[in-house]
C-alpha cells in the first residue's frame, strides 16, 4: 500500500465527502417514523410474548406443588 501524506490524504476525504448524497430533512423525518413505529410494535410483541411465555412457566412449575 502506498504511503499518502497528510495533506493528500485530507484532499482525498474532501473528494470523497463530495461524492456523497445526503438526506433531505422529509427523508430523515419518514425513516425516523418508520423506525419508531417499527420499534414499538416489535416492543409491544414481546411484551406479550414475554407474558404468555411468563404465564405458561408458572402454570408448569405450579404443577409440581
């Protein structure tokens, strides 16, 4: 691997950062809904996964009362 200066290096990032295209404000504001919504409804499912695993554990260690 070659060896870059410091000073080539930074103008390489600077070409590279110019290369990318970034979100709009509406982009960044839809997916950061999207991932909400999409986070609690995973929550909410295994709130009640957790519950109902909860339960039937306790009906089985009950058993050997």
């Amino acid at each position: 691997m070659a060896k870059v200066s410091p000073i080539q290096f930074f103008r390489q990032v600077k070409q590279e950062v110019k290369k990318v295209t970034w979100p709009t404000r509406k982009e960044v504001m839809q997916t950061s809904l999207v991932v909400i919504v999409l986070v609690a409804i995973a929550a909410t499912f295994f709130f009640f996964v957790d519950q109902i695993l909860g339960w039937i554990v306790k009906i089985v260690l009950d058993l050997g009362v």
